[in-house]
C-alpha cells in the first residue's frame, strides 16, 4: 500500500503516546492491524481537536471544500460517511482504506469506530463535566473502544476481559486529561468535574496560572487516585491472557501508571506542561504489571 502524506504523518503520532500503540514483538499482522485502528482513532481525534495538518490535504479526501476545512462538525460528519463505506463500499480517505481488511480479517463492527466519532462530536459541544458519572459516560465514548478493539483484533474479548479493558481505558483518558489541563482549558474545554473543582475551592482561573496552586495541587492528586484505582481494577486483564499480548496490555497498564508517577513527580503540578515518562520509567513499570503486583 502506497502511504500518502497525510496518513503518514498521522501514524507517526504513535511514538508519542502514552503507551506502545503497535510494538515489534508482536506478530507482523497484529501489528498491521493495530496501527489501522490506531489510524482511525488519531485522525478522528485530529479533527476534532483541530489538529489536522495544514493544506486541507484530509478536507480534499473526505470531499468537504477548502472553505469548511475548519468546520469540525462537518468534517466529522463527513468522516463517519467514509466511515461507512469501510462496510459497505470503498473508502476516500487512505487510513480507512488501510483499515478496511482489518474491519473484514476481524469481523470489526461499527459500533466502537461511531462511539470514538460520538466522543468528538460531543467534544465540539460539551466543554463541562458536572459529576465525574458525567466523565465516565464520556470515556465511555473516547476511551473505551480502543481497548474493544485492541481485544477484538487479537481474539480474546470476553464480558469480563472488556469490562476489565474498560477499567484501564478509562484510567488512561483521565491520566491524558490531568496531563493536558493547560492544553484542554486552551480549548476551552476543562475534564475535572466541576463538582470536585468545587470540593477543592478551585476556579477555572487557576488552572489558567502558570504554576499550579495547592487547591489545584490536591485536585489533580485526588483525580490522579481515581486513575489509579482504575488501573488497580483492569490490571487483572494482564493475567488472564497469555504471551505476547499479555505483555501489549502490560504496557497499556504499566504506560497509566508511569504517567501517574510522573505527574506525581511533579508534585502535582501539571500547569507548566504535561509531565511524561520516559521509555525507562515505562519499562520499569512493566515488571510488577506483569507479575500482578501494585
């Protein structure tokens, strides 16, 4: 397959993530198919985020006109009808084309690709989260069907493998949402239930400040604890599965928690930028996943 610009510069965004999105040690075709999906789930992401590289090269594909490049309703509303086509048809865009005998070799559904286009649309809409139940119906939508499909692709969903996968998903949404409180408020949007904003005396003025203060401090480290105990109850997907996969989901779990310490690192001060781990602070969170401990 012939790699267009666009695609490649959205695959590339994998090394940045939190966790191995598509590591060598796994089976040449895992890979091709994870990074599919990965594909997917970063553009859609970019065009709801507004981060679409510049030229309106992914517009063109999706055949919405130049002038309504910036409208990302519409450009979401046009990627969920190539989307579509991955079923029933042939794709515009290449990262679906990419991902269409993935969706074919394993017996993909619809629902979960819509559910992360739903997240997307709701992030055009909803810049507030009232409860943290409010939260969880969000991650319901941007997080946890990365996890259905990684155990879709690999053959290995249960009920309770995806009720578990859920768990760690969610764990690493509210992980990239204290991370990114700078980057999000820029976006107007702000990911801390405003009810728990309340409950620490903070205003949306002080996650503005350069620095952050105490009451921002002790919000951060409260939600960080609500991740934490989420990681705690999906860690067991680890365990129920065997050799190479068994160590992909170690790095989605041990990734959750070496951000965590990372941001803990920082004293919980995540204004300044995100704090990340390094590659030696995720490998050395690998070990005691695997072995079911923390």
């Amino acid at each position: 397959m012939t790699v267009t610009d666009p695609e490649r510069g959205t695959l590339a965004k994998a090394a940045d993530e939190n966790f191995p999105v598509a590591p060598l040690f796994l089976p040449r075709d895992w890979r091709t198919d994870l990074m599919a999906v990965y594909g997917f789930a970063r553009l859609v992401d970019d065009i709801g985020d507004g981060d679409l590289a510049p030229g309106g090269a992914d517009a063109r594909l999706l055949g919405v006109p130049a002038d309504r490049a910036d409208d990302r309703l519409l450009m979401l509303d046009a990627f969920e009808e190539d989307l579509r086509r991955v079923f029933d048809g042939t794709p515009r865009h290449p990262l679906l084309l990419r991902l269409q005998p993935t969706v074919r070799r394993r017996s993909l559904t619809p629902e979960p690709f819509l559910g992360l286009i739903a997240a997307n649309r709701q992030d055009q809409l909803v810049g507030r989260y009232e409860t943290y139940d409010d939260l969880l119906a969000y991650c319901e939508l941007s997080a946890n069907p990365v996890g259905r499909l990684v155990l879709a692709v690999t053959g290995t969903g249960t009920p309770e493998r995806i009720r578990r996968s859920d768990a760690v998903c969610t764990a690493l949404q509210i992980v990239e949402h204290l991370q990114d409180v700078a980057e999000d408020l820029g976006r107007d949007r702000v990911y801390l239930p405003a009810e728990d904003m309340k409950r620490f005396h903070v205003q949306e003025a002080d996650l503005a400040a350069p620095t952050a203060n105490a009451s921002v401090r002790a919000l951060i480290a409260f939600e960080a604890q609500r991740a934490r105990d989420l990681l705690r109850e999906g860690a067991p997907l680890v365990g129920s599965v065997r050799g190479r996969l068994r160590l992909l989901l170690a790095g989605f779990v041990a990734g959750g928690r070496a951000a965590l310490r990372a941001i803990a690192a920082a004293e919980h001060d995540v204004l300044p930028g995100p704090p990340k781990p390094g590659k030696v602070d995720l490998l050395r969170e690998v070990g005691p996943t695997l072995r079911g401990e923390g």
